[in-house]
C-alpha cells in the first residue's frame, strides 16, 4: 500500500507564515470615518439611537443592541482623551509601526463611551500614568487608515 509508511512513521509538521496581500472595503461608515480622518484630521464615532454608546471607530450596528446607527448619529471625539491603560514596548520586532521605545496605549477620547488602543510616544515614557491627557500628532500626509494618527501624546497634567 501506498500509505504504509503511515504505520511506521508519524508525520512531522512544519510552522510556516503565509504572505497574503489583500484589500477589502471598510464600507459607509468606515469609509467616512477614515476619509474625514485623512482629509480634515478629525475623529468621528457615532451615537447608537437606542443605547447612547458613542462608537470609535464607528459602526453600521450596535455592537450593544444590535440596532443600525443612522448618518444622523455622527459626532466629532476628542482630539484629545485619557490615557486608561498603557504597557510599554522596548523590543524592536519588523511589524511594530514605531521604534521602540513607544507604549500601546488605551485611550478614551472626549466625547467617546469606550476606548481606542493606539500608540504612544513623542515622551519620557517612565512619566506616563493611567489618567493623563493626551492628544493625537497627526502625519502631515494622511492615507486614510487608523495610523493617518502617528501616535498620541501627552497634554501634560492628570485628568481632572
Ligand atoms: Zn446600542
């Protein structure tokens, strides 16, 4: 038989990456978001009718309710916000969008119910805290996706 090498041998595996590149819409409403946030530098969420949660990044649904959110819910966030959570990264790895040292940040933007994770830096990354503010330094050429944000900064000063 063909497979009796099967009865003798276990088979090994091997690990292995795949590079895949691909592109896919971010449809209406990721479309306006990231179009105003590359044309205007402005960060947009936007109102579930039902749950009053403001979304960023906004969505078609409520993640909460299930209910679409209609364009008369959009509503500008920030630009600046509070740092909740941080943890800082000191290791170079060729995906990282920065050099190290920079932090990964949690951010709850003014105006938003819940918080976006970006970067940190542009600062002595030893004084930062949970509850200072910070504010976003935008690229002075923007494409059109969430890194159209460099990094957030800090403002200086905990949140009242
Ligand atoms: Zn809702």
């Amino acid at each position: 038989m063909k497979d009796e090498w099967r009865k003798k041998t276990k088979p090994l595996t091997l690990e292995g990456g795949i590079h895949m590149p691909y592109s896919w819409t971010v449809g209406r409403v990721g479309s306006r978001f990231f179009i105003e946030l590359r044309d205007h530098g402005r960060i947009l969420g936007n109102r579930c009718p039902q749950c009053q949660v403001v979304w960023v990044p906004p969505r078609l649904r409520c993640p909460e309710c299930y209910v679409e959110i209609d364009d008369r819910s959009w509503t500008e966030v920030g630009p600046q916000g509070t740092l909740r959570h941080f943890t800082i990264v000191r290791y170079e790895h060729p995906a990282q969008p920065l050099k190290p040292p920079f932090a990964y940040g949690l951010i709850h933007l003014d105006g938003a119910t819940r918080a976006i994770t970006h970067l940190i830096s542009g600062a002595d990354l030893e004084s930062l805290k949970p509850g200072i503010r910070v504010k976003p330094v935008m690229k002075p050429v923007r494409q059109g996706n969430i890194l159209d944000i460099s990094f957030f900064t800090p403002v200086g000063g905990p949140n009242p």
